[in-house]
C-alpha cells in the first residue's frame, strides 16, 4: 500500500502548466479592422497561470517551497523564465528545455483608458506539455496548481477513464496525498463542459472568474448590462460542487469574490475601492487573486482571509501593466487594504 504523507506534514506549491513570456503593449485606442492604433509603451513580463503565481507569491513574500513544472524551448525567452525562477528562489528541477518548439509568447495589448486588455497567443512548448514527468509520490509539495485548462493541449486531450489527461494528473496529485487547485482560461468557445468538468472530480479548489464559471455550469452570470446576475453566480458555484470539487470553489470578479466550501458556508468579499486612474493594466489580476488565495489556503488560514488576501494581491497588481510586477510584499497588502477600504457588499 503507498504511503501517503498527510497534508498538514506537506509544505510548497507545486505549480504547473503554462509558460509564457508577455510582451505588454499599452495602446491608446482598440482599433477598427484596417485602422491605426498608437503603442506608447511596451513591457516584457511574465505570463501563463504558474509563471505569474510562483512569482507573485514569491514577490508576497512566501516562505515555503515554490516549484515549478512545465515546458519551455532551448531559447532566449525560455532562460529569461529560468532566469525569473531563480532570482525568486523558485525551484526548476521540473521545469524542462526542449529543442524542438519555441516558448510560448503572448502580445497582450492594453487600451490605455480602460485597462482592457486583448491577447494574441502563440502556444509554443506549452501545447506539449502532459506533466508525464513529475513523479508525485516525489513530492512533499502541500497543492499541486494546474492551469490554465483549455489553453494545454496535450492535457485537454480526452483520456478515456478521467475523461481528460489533465484529470488523470490531477487524479494522480490527489492519490499522493496533494491538495489540487485548478484555473482555466477565458475563451469564447462551448469547450468547457467537456474539459473542466472531467477535472473537478479531482479537484480540491476551483478558482475562476465568472465568465470561466458561467461557460462551465451553463449560467449567464455576467449580463449584457455589465451587472452581476447573483442567483446565477451561486447557482454556478453549487453546481461546480456538485460537480465533485473536494473542498472550495472560488469565483472572482472585478466586484470580489464569492467561495462556497463543501460544508455549505459561503462566503462574499468586495474588492478594493481603488482611487481614479489607479489601473495601469488589467493583465494577471485573477492569477494574483488566485495567488493570494492559495496563500492564505497552504497556511491553513480562514476562508474569508484567503479571499482578502487574494483581492488585496489582485489590486496591487493592477497598478502595473504586466502580469507580475505590481505585485507587493503581503504586509504592503494589508496596508493598501486598510489604506483604500473595501467597495461597497455583495450580499
């Protein structure tokens, strides 16, 4: 029988699934086809959901094991992410070099005004990626974190007893004795029933925003007239349990958050009240709330606290056009908390 290491002797986020160098370009407006848009800047940045979440919770000051896992090309944007790993003490033992694709890149291109972002993906060596090599009876990792689904080819790819490859990893993780977190992408397609959903039955915490959340369940939760539809959101979120999700699952938000864990509490936390004009880009916000989170989870801290933590993180984020750097110290968010305030209740 395998000896599994329970997870409160566990310490470390294990982290894996997209690679991706980000290549920000900040515009001053979203053209029309065939017209002219002005870039007034350009940043080169992290991207992809474990890049952006080791880094920010190595930025936030975490003092346990961050490990990452995945695939990038033998080239110069694949040693920068080496590069990035290293000088925040992330550990890259599992994160592999091949010759044969390039690293994935992103040209994310932000309206000045608004924040708003749109993105122009190269998949790369991410597209190959199926975690084949990580051993997790190996790991003394606390939560392996998988994303973004949807957007990891090799994972999304039917497996004929989890349903896809990305739950038999998952699956895999679990048996070990590791807590598993998943994300996924924002894409405008009908592929989410048939590939996020096979994963939660192996997933201990689902953290997506609400249009990931309402593509998965079925539920409209983000209306034509930008409001929040909330029966929508809960009823997504019960859903998503029942779906088999272990432990918590946690929808974010511009508004905040809502998470509901398996024992029937929920939970609602408005975001920050951030000052006029203090948004310079809205890329990575829900990989720095999903960082925050997972924090304040691997520290076995109270859900509500989790939640702040992650709208804090978030926040900070967002006073930079790239996915990472706006990211501050854990005490430089409970600062800027107590400092801006929260927004106005959900619920």
């Amino acid at each position: 029988m395998q000896n599994v290491e329970s997870s409160e002797s566990r310490s470390g986020i294990l982290a894996g699934g997209n690679w991706i160098v980000d290549q920000v370009k900040i515009i001053d407006i979203w053209p029309a086809q065939d017209q002219l848009a002005n870039i007034s800047s350009q940043n080169q940045g992290t991207g992809g959901s474990p890049f952006n979440i080791l880094i920010d919770l190595a930025k936030m000051g975490a003092t346990f094991p961050l490990i990452a896992c995945g695939r990038i090309g033998l080239d110069a944007p694949g040693q920068w992410i080496l590069d990035q790993c290293r000088a925040h003490e992330i550990a890259t033992d599992r994160l592999t070099q091949t010759s044969d694709i390039s690293t994935s890149y992103t040209d994310v291109m932000t309206v000045q005004s608004s924040g708003r972002r749109t993105f122009f993906h190269q998949r790369g060596a991410n597209a190959i990626w199926d975690g084949s090599e990580i051993d997790f009876s190996q790991s003394t990792a606390r939560i392996f974190h998988l994303g973004y689904l949807l957007l990891l080819d090799a994972l999304d790819q039917p497996d004929p007893a989890y349903g896809t490859r990305a739950a038999c990893l998952l699956a895999k993780a679990q048996s070990a004795g590791l807590k598993t977190s998943i994300d996924v992408v924002s894409e405008n397609s009908d592929r989410f029933p048939q590939i996020v959903n096979p994963a939660l039955k192996y997933t201990d915490y689902a953290i997506l925003n609400e249009i990931e959340a309402g593509k998965t369940t079925g539920y409209v939760i983000r209306q034509s007239d930008n409001s929040l539809d909330i029966p929508a959101l809960e009823s997504a979120v019960a859903k998503m349990l029942n779906g088999g999700v272990k432990e918590l699952v946690v929808i974010h938000f511009p508004e905040g958050a809502y998470a509901c864990h398996s024992n029937g509490q929920c939970f609602w936390q408005p975001s920050l009240q951030l000052p006029e004009n203090y948004i310079k880009g809205g890329a990575g916000a829900g990989d720095a709330f999903c960082a925050g989170t997972l924090y304040g989870l691997h520290e076995g801290l109270p859900v509500q606290e989790c939640l702040q933590i992650g709208v804090g993180a978030a926040a900070t984020c967002l006073s930079h056009p790239t996915c990472t750097e706006g990211v501050q110290s854990l005490s430089r968010i409970h600062a800027l908390t107590s400092e801006l305030g929260y927004r106005a209740p959900l619920r």
